[in-house]
C-alpha cells in the first residue's frame, strides 16, 4: 500500500472500520513522511467478522468451526454429522444478522446445538471454549 504523497510503501495501520458491505476502511500512517490516508479493502465472501475476548477481530472463517466441532464430537455417536451440525451452527449465527459476532455468540450457539445431539459432545467442547471448569461455572455459563 503506496502513501498518496510520498509513495513509500511502508505504513502503519491506526484504525480500523468494518463496514456494512463488508469491506474495512483503514486509517494508515505513512511511516515516512507521518501524513495520513484512508483504505478501502474487501472482505470476500465473509459477511462476518468475530471479535474474540481480546477484541481482536478476524473474518469469520467456517473451518475454524468444522474444526472444533470434529474435535468435540470425535468419537461420539454423532462424529459422522459434522459438516450437517456446522451448518446448522452457521445459520443460526447468519440469523443473528450482526455483522460483528463475538467468539461468545459462536461457542454459545454450538453449545446449544451439540446438547440437542449429545451430552459428551457437549460437555467436551464446553470444557475447550469455556474457562468454566467447575460446575458452578457450568451453571453460570448455560445461565446466562
Ligand atoms: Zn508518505
């Protein structure tokens, strides 16, 4: 990415916006001559972007979640429906129609459609996104 005014190629980012038809708006800084512009970059086929628990955003990638979902549900009675559950994750998160999910909304949507199917599923995916090892913190978390 060039600076408009000097043409060096090295800048810094100092902000970035997600914006509603996808694409991100960046406040760069020219690490040569300080002045500032503005960017405009496209997020290709992914709607969504997920801000994690140290407000990092990142596009929703859907094989981050096939991917946990194997692990969660590797030898229970439900491996085999992997990719069947992971789009029915999907759709609910879609339904959110929130354009910035949380990684919350995401764990908390896969933990209500593992217990439908299996309760050792469940329980195994609750233990890897949650921080609640206790069953008070269990209780809290389907709580809330
Ligand atoms: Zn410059």
């Amino acid at each position: 990415m060039k600076c408009i005014f000097c043409g060096n190629s090295e800048s810094k980012v100092v902000d970035s916006r997600y914006l509603k038809d996808s694409s991100i708006r960046r406040r760069r800084e020219c690490l040569k001559c300080g002045k500032r512009f503005t960017t405009y970059e496209t997020v290709e086929n992914n709607p969504m972007v997920v801000t994690n628990v140290d407000n990092m955003r990142e596009p929703f990638k859907v094989e981050k979640l096939r991917d946990s979902i194997r692990h969660a549900t590797y030898c229970t009675d439900i491996e085999s429906s992997v990719d069947e559950i992971v789009s029915k994750i999907e759709n609910q998160l879609f339904a959110l129609q929130k354009q910035e999910i949380s990684t919350q909304d995401i764990v908390r949507i896969a933990i209500d459609v593992l217990l439908e199917l299996s309760a050792m599923a469940c329980l195994v995916y609750f233990t890897q996104h949650t921080d609640c090892n206790s069953f008070d913190g269990v209780r809290r978390f389907i709580n809330r």
